[in-house]
C-alpha cells in the first residue's frame, strides 16, 4: 500500500479537505447547511444547481449569518 502512494493520498486529502472547509464556497455549504439543515444543503449541491462562487458567496454567507443571528436571539 505503501509503495501505491497510500501516505501521500492521504497527505493530499487532508490538504484539499482544508482548502475546501475554508473557501467562500465551502462556508457557504457550512452557512447553508446551518440554517437550511443538512438535507436540503446536500440536495441543493446533488440538484447540479451551481454553488455560489468567490464575492456571491461571501455575500451570501453574511445573508445567512444574519439570519442565523435572528435565530438565536428568537431561541431557536
């Protein structure tokens, strides 16, 4: 397993896992999952509608922050 690059397989999936976690479009998916639920995030990535990308989804992330923020102070 070794020598078919299993060390440097998993090195890489940790990077990109990273990478991911952290661009606008992975907040996004976080923020939307968030507020949405888990279901409907996954729905919308798996319906081939285009994830928001760069500035359109920072400014979505702070949309759904906002809204978050409203949840918590109505208790839920």
């Amino acid at each position: 397993m070794l020598t078919a690059g299993l060390e440097q397989a998993q090195t890489l999936a940790t990077v990109f896992d990273g990478i991911t976690r952290h661009n606008p479009e992975g907040l996004w998916f976080r923020r939307y999952a968030q507020v949405n639920g888990f279901r409907e995030a996954v729905r919308w990535r798996d319906s081939g509608e285009p994830i928001p990308e760069g500035d359109e989804a920072r400014v979505r992330i702070a949309q759904l922050e906002r809204e978050l923020e409203q949840a918590r102070r109505r208790g839920g």
